[in-house]
C-alpha cells in the first residue's frame, strides 16, 4: 500500500524521535518516498545526517538554507505529499497544530498540506493526561487529523503509563490502513443528502429543524476521500462543500429534495440518506408576510411530504440504501421498524437522549443496524470519525466492534 507513495515524516524534540529511524527506514523498505521535516528542537534527540541517509534525501529543517539563502517551500512539500506523518508529535507541537502557530517548518508544512495527516504524540503521561493537551488532540481530530493514539508503558521520566509513541511498526499500519481505506469506494458513485429542509409559511417563516448538515458533509468528505465519485444534496445550511465532491445540489424544501435525489437514484451505487427531512409542509404558502391580527390563536394546516427513503427503497435495483434514525425512545425498535419499512440496507441510529449525539454538535454516538439485524455499535467519536465507521461498516471493513 505504500510503494510510490509520497510521505513528508515530521519530527519534533522529544526522547522518541530516535524511533524515527527506525520508522523511516520501514517506510523506505515498503517502497514510500519520503522527506523528513525535522524542528529545531528535533535535531538535538537524532542528527539529520542519520535521517539523510536513511532517506535518500536532504532533511528539512529551516526556512531558509543558511549557506546559500534557498528557500524551503512549505507549500511544496504540502502538495507533494500523499501522507504528513508526524512522529514523534510533542504537547508543544500539538499545540502549534491545532492552533495554527506557524513558527517552524514542521508546522508551515502541516499547514500547507492538502493530503490527509496523521499524528502520533509523544511525552509523560501528565503532559498527555493534561486538559490543554487534550483539548488541542480533540481539535485536531475534529480537523480531520489521525491520531495514532500513544501507548503505556515506561516512559523517559522513569514514570510508568500512557504517552510512549506507537512503536514504528504501528505507526506504519496505520499508514497502510489510511491508504486502503482510500481505495474501499474506488469507482463507486456515492448519494448523500444532508441538513435540514425548509417548509415556507410565508416569505419570512418557515417549518424546519436543528440539523445543522455536519454529519452529511462528513460522510461526503469521507466517501470522496476514499475515491467515490460523490453527488451532495444539501439543505439549507451554510457549511462549505467538503474537498473532492463533485457535484453539490443546493435544496430548500423536502419536494426540492425529493426531486433532485430521485432524478440521480439510478446512477448511484450508495445512497446514504443523512438529511433530516420534514414530514409535513404548509398546505399553503402566503404570498405576503401574515400579520399577527386579533385571535389568540392560528391555525395551520399541513400536508404530507413524499417519503424520500420509502420512494428510494421501492425502486431498489441493487443500490445499498443507508437511511438514519434519531429517536428519542424505544430507539432500536423504532429504528429496526424503520429499516424494514423503508426497504433499507443498513440504518444508522442515534439518540438525542445522548449528550454526545444529535443536532448541531461535533460528535455523534451511534448503532448502524443491518438488515439482517447485525448491529454494530460505537462510541463517541468526532462526525468524521463516525462517517468513516459508516462506510467501514457498510463496505464490510470493520466488525461489530468497529474493528478493522
């Protein structure tokens, strides 16, 4: 999986950064090009002229060549790269990541990188026990970033717990995992509807709801970053079309949806229905703004709109059907009903009893359902990371414990 490819390895000034040698030189044996950016700090643990050699390859370290005044082209380097690993990642490199400090090399590149970044921290067990340490891995997990979760063991201290970097030989799995995965939709042509509907009452109010779109645009971003060709049908939210898709449709009303998912359905392979889509409509629309006059009460009639999952899971013809379920009881029951009414493949599940779950928040907690009753369960993760849990599970790359 990493023969060819193109890896920019970021090291930072810790006592780990002696591993890096041993990580590149396993990611030079599977065939990975690879150019190291090293900090400052970094060359004080291991000597870019080891690294060099391992390499093939000049190292990377300042702005500037100090003999000859050349210019190291952060930018350069972000676009040549497949895959940023950065290992060892230090709290204070974390730190300059999530928040954007620019001060070294390392991290210009990371902010010029258009590739996917993967990260594995670094440092005493207290340092990554430490609010502010985690806050900063939680924003870069919301970025997008992979994070190569530390293990426990002995640390440099003499302290004995959790902040040792992943051996190389982990570090390199995940590496191949994150370039197979990109491969799993290869070809596939991917639907994916999400936000909210608008139903208008008069020009100025409307009938809709909290979604806020997140979970949508994360399963589009993950399905075109895996390869598949993406179609988004988006209510009216204010997010930006997630690199990769190539056509984004821009809806108001449930009938505008309806209309646009049902004239691309037999073109699509997977169709993943995320969009939280209103039951009923005004029956009818005011032209002009209606004036508040004297009776306490209005009344407004509804109708119902068409059932975009029933439509979609009555003309089936060999496509994989996602819908999902955001119950506030009885929730599996109502969702599995759910599933088999709507001729489903597979439904996602999420409660808005859970903290971590429902509209507008950056995680979500769910239980994908197949239509053979499997369930696979998972716990709360960044949208991101649940998107990528959906096609694992839909694909069949993870089991019911969300394993690969």
């Amino acid at each position: 999986m990493l023969k060819g490819k193109h890896i920019v390895l970021g090291i930072s000034g810790g006592i780990a950064a002696y591993k890096a040698a041993y990580l590149l030189r396993l990611l030079v044996k599977k065939g990975a090009e690879v150019q190291v950016v090293i900090t400052p700090n970094g060359k004080e643990f291991i000597t870019p002229a080891t690294l060099a050699a391992l390499s093939g390859k000049p190292v990377v370290s300042e702005f500037f060549a100090a003999n000859t005044g050349e210019w190291h082209s952060h930018v350069d380097l972000g676009l040549w790269a497949d895959l940023m690993i950065v290992a060892p990642a230090t709290a204070s490199t974390i730190g300059k990541m999530a928040n954007g400090i620019a001060d070294n090399m390392l991290i210009t590149t990371y902010l010029s990188a258009k590739e996917q970044v993967m990260v594995a921290p670094a440092m005493d067990l207290d340092m990554w026990a430490h609010p502010s340490t985690q806050r900063n891995v939680a924003t870069l997990r919301k970025d997008g970033v992979i994070i190569v979760e530390p293990a426990s063991g002995e640390l440099a201290s003499g302290l004995t717990g959790k902040g040792r970097m992943e051996e190389p030989e982990g570090i390199v799995k995940a590496a191949e995992d994150y370039f197979r995965r990109r491969e799993t939709l290869r070809g596939k042509r991917v639907m994916v509807t999400a936000g909210p509907t608008y139903e208008n009452i008069d020009p100025v109010r409307f009938i809709g709801n909290y979604s806020s779109g997140k979970m949508g645009f994360a399963i589009a971003a993950e399905a075109a970053a895996r390869g598949a060709d993406v179609t988004l049908v988006a209510g009216p939210v204010g997010l930006p079309t997630p690199d990769g898709v190539k056509e984004r449709v821009d809806v108001t009303s449930a009938v505008e949806m309806y209309n646009a998912v049902t004239q691309r359905y037999a073109d699509a392979d997977i169709v993943v229905l995320a969009a939280a889509v209103a039951d009923y409509a005004p029956a009818t629309i005011s032209d002009t703004k209606i004036k508040r006059e004297g009776a306490s009460t209005m009344e407004l009639q509804l109708v119902r709109n068409p059932d975009i999952a029933a439509t979609l899971g009555e003309s089936k013809q060999g496509q994989t059907l996602v819908g999902f379920a955001l119950e506030t009881d009885h929730e599996l029951s109502n969702a599995m009903h759910k599933l088999e009414k709507k001729n489903l493949d597979w439904i996602v599940l999420n409660s808005l009893r859970d903290p971590e779950a429902g509209f507008m928040k950056d995680t979500n907690k769910v239980t994908i359902v197949s239509r053979k009753g499997e369930t696979h369960s998972f716990p709360a993760k960044t949208k991101r990371e649940v998107a990528a849990d959906i096609i694992d599970t839909i694909t069949g790359n993870k089991d019911e414990n969300g394993k690969t």
